[in-house]
C-alpha cells in the first residue's frame, strides 16, 4: 500500500461534513445530523398539525391536518386573531407477543396557534371534521370607515 502525503489544505469542506455526519449518525443513530434537520425523535417531540390558511375576500379557511381523530378529540377557539387547535392521539393498544420493528406514527396531546392576516368575527367561526382534515371557516370583520376627528 503506497503511502499518501497528507493534506489539510487540500481536503474538501464537503468531504469533512459527509465524515461528520457519518460519525454522527453512528453515535447518535440516523437522521440524527444537525445539517439534514431530519432528527426524528425531535419531530415527535414537537408534533403540531400542518395548517393551511387562505385568506378569502370575506373570510379567513384554514385547513388543518388531524388523521386519526375524532371531533371529541379536538378544541378549537379563537380568541382576537389568535386561532388556538388544541387535541390528542390516543396510542394504540398491542398485545405482549406483538413488537413493532420501526414505529413512526404520534400519539400524545398537541397544540398549535395560528395568527390570523385580518379581524375576524370569531362568534360566527364554524368548523367541520372530514376524513381527517378540519376546515375551520372565520368570517371577516367589516373594515371601518375612516372618519375625520375634528380638533376642538
């Protein structure tokens, strides 16, 4: 085997940072490395539903993500133009010959707030549950008419 001179000049950052991320996924297990922000055990851990918001000419629709739940499961309130989804998964039950191999799916209790782009009507909000997606539907307030303000 020749030998090699070695280089620290003429290494390559990107080689340096694949080596890192090997040594870190070894220590620390896959998906564990600060550059691919794919730590999983750290998504788990932080679960909020994904949420859509479509701001509409007369009212604001958000389109939030909840498979697996039922409207029993879910509290939703709006408060200014604070929207505040609140819910849990229950896990599910196995038997103690079952074990699972690779386990990725949530349970536990989440909560998410959603700042609204304009004034809502939140008495008027309504909301409906459908094959796992909520469509949560706030009206818009009326704009106020500017007025002028006479100086005494």
């Amino acid at each position: 085997m020749p030998l090699v001179r070695w280089a620290p000049r003429g290494r390559n950052i990107a080689n340096t940072r694949d080596e890192l991320e090997c040594l870190l996924n070894e220590f620390f297990g896959p998906d564990s490395s600060p550059w691919t922000g794919r730590d999983l055990r750290r998504q788990q851990a932080t679960f909020a539903p994904r949420v859509d918001v479509l701001n509409r000419p007369n009212e604001v629709a958000l389109t939030i993500d909840v498979p697996g739940l039922s409207k029993e499961d879910l509290d939703i309130t709006v408060a200014s133009n604070i929207v505040t989804i609140k819910g849990a998964r229950k896990a599910e039950e196995t038997s103690d010959d079952e074990c699972y191999y690779c386990k990725e799916s949530y349970h536990g209790s989440f909560e998410r707030q959603i700042q609204l782009p304009e004034n809502v009507q939140s008495e008027k909000a309504s909301a409906k549950l459908d094959q796992g997606v909520l469509i949560l539907t706030i009206p818009k307030t009326e704009p106020q008419s500017s007025f002028k303000i006479a100086v005494n």
